[in-house]
C-alpha cells in the first residue's frame, strides 16, 4: 500500500471472544495503525462466538486473523506483536519521524 493519505484501509479482526490473544492482537493492529495510518484506516471486530458462520464464509480457520479488505486481500494469523511482519503483510510504508 502506498503511503497516499486518500487511501484508507479497511480491517477486519476475527476472534473468538475476549481471550488474551484477542486482546494483544487488536492492541497491537491499533497501535500499529495510530502510528503508521492515522485517519485512513477503519478496524471491525468480529466475534465468531457471536457470529460463527462467518468464520467459513470468509475462510478463517483460525484466531486471531486480520483480514485487510482493501485488494489485494490479506490475511495474517496470530496476535500481531511482530510490526514489521504485519506491516510488511498489510504492504504498510512506515511513517518518517
């Protein structure tokens, strides 16, 4: 993804309920957010506790799973705590000081 700030980038978060890791992971994407895409970004969580049948119609098998909407589509498994991966995998460019 560009660095462009008319580019916003769409996020979805599934989990399946407030573990820890759930917890860590969307500390983490916001964090990373906030940093790097302040103003173009928007973030959804979704329990699949709450709504398991998405969890096949969109292919997650496992959580914490972000999903980036914006084509081309990414997906990225875990708590998110390795910012250079997750930017890396969501095509993030870091924010100059």
């Amino acid at each position: 993804m560009t660095d462009d700030a008319s580019e916003s980038m769409v996020l979805h978060l599934y989990i399946a309920g407030m573990t820890a890791a759930a917890m860590h992971a969307r500390t983490n994407i916001l964090g990373i957010c906030e940093k790097h895409l302040p103003g173009r970004y928007s973030l959804e969580v979704i329990d699949l506790i709450e709504k398991p049948e998405l969890a096949e119609g969109r292919q997650i098998i496992a959580v914490p799973t972000l999903v980036r909407k914006n084509p081309p589509l990414r997906k990225i498994v875990g708590d998110l705590s390795n910012s250079d991966k997750v930017m890396s995998g969501l095509e993030i460019v870091p924010r100059q000081a």
